[in-house]
C-alpha cells in the first residue's frame, strides 16, 4: 500500500506532495484529473522533458516561466521556433537552460502538428495508452502501455520520452490513478475518469 501522510486538514494524501503547500495543491487539483486538452497535453510531456534528472518541484516553480517562453505551449507557434529562439532559451534563468530538452521541445511541437493531422488530435493518441490502476499504486515507475507509447512516440520522431517520463505523464494527465488507495483525492479522480469521454 502507497504511503500517505496528513494533510493541513486532516485528510490523507499521497506522500510525495507532502513536501510543499504548491505539490498539495498541485496534487488535489491537478494529478490525476483526466486531460483531453491538446495545449496541456503537450505542455506537461514537454516539461516532463525537462524534469528529467531534477525534481518535479524545480519545474512546477517554474512552470509560469517556462509558458511564457514557450509561448504557452502551442505546439503551432513553437514549431517555427528557430535557432534565434534556441539562444533566446538558454539566456531565460526562469527555464532549465539545456539545450537537447529545449531543442527536443521544439522537434516536438513539429512532431505534435503531425500527430494532429495523422490522429485528429494529441488526445485521442494519447488516451489510446490509457492504463489500468496498479495493485498498489506508486510502486512502478514504468508500465507495458508507459513503454508502448514511448516506443511509439521515438518512432514517429519524438524526443526525450522515455518509458518514465511517458508514465509520469500518463499518471499525471490521468491516464491511470495512480492515487494512493486512502488518499482523499483518488475518489475524485476515479468519478472526474468515470465521467471523462474517451476523445
């Protein structure tokens, strides 16, 4: 059974968000919830991107900077960044200054305007890996669908999503719930999935 730890009001949650009041209310308002919006699709495996080797809360502090940067993640306008963009980039404090993830961002969103035409939408690709609750949740770190939809994604020329990158998004944009099984929030995702239309 995932840990849990108790909240500023009395409720159980998962452990990891216990570190911060901005992961509590990230995790109560945020992970989990179902996601069928192409801009915030593209956003979080974008970040997840970046938070590779650091820790999510470097990112979720920075989160406003970098949707300034990347022109809020509207893969349309940040596929015709250009090198100027890319220097630009790595002179912004606010972002991680890390030239393959923000190259990888940009190929992305050229990769994404071609997922759309292909799929219809980055939602609908995406919900097609949606994935069963684990036994005991938080105990993986990679899933078959996880691995699946990251060797799909490396085919059709996408970069920096690897199997746990792809199941840190895929938990957070609530392609599985991953709550812990007393936490406070898993019921509310379980109802906000069981009420979410497959797009």
């Amino acid at each position: 059974m995932s840990k849990t730890f108790e909240g500023p009001d009395g409720q159980p949650r998962c452990s990891w968000c216990a570190a911060t009041p901005n992961y509590i209310h990230y995790h109560d308002n945020e992970w989990g919830f179902p996601v069928a919006d192409d801009i915030r699709l593209f956003e979080k495996i974008s970040l997840e991107g970046f938070q590779s080797g650091l820790s999510w809360l470097t990112i979720l502090n920075k989160r406003e900077n970098f949707r300034a940067a990347f022109a809020g993640f509207d893969f349309n306008k940040v596929a015709m960044f250009t090198e100027a963009d890319v220097a630009r980039l790595l002179e912004d404090a606010g972002i991680v200054r890390h030239r393959g993830k923000i190259e990888a961002v940009i190929n992305n969103a050229a990769r994404a305007q071609e997922m759309v035409k292909q799929e219809g939408s980055l939602a609908r690709f995406f919900w097609q890996y949606e994935t069963p609750p684990p036994e005991n949740p938080q105990t993986v770190s990679t899933t078959p669908e996880s691995v699946a939809l990251s060797k799909e994604l490396k085919k059709r020329g996408w970069k920096f999503v690897g199997p746990t990158t792809v199941y840190a998004f895929m938990q957070a944009m609530g392609l599985v719930n991953d709550h812990g099984e007393q936490c406070v929030t898993r019921q509310a995702v379980a109802r906000a999935r069981a009420a979410f239309k497959q797009p």
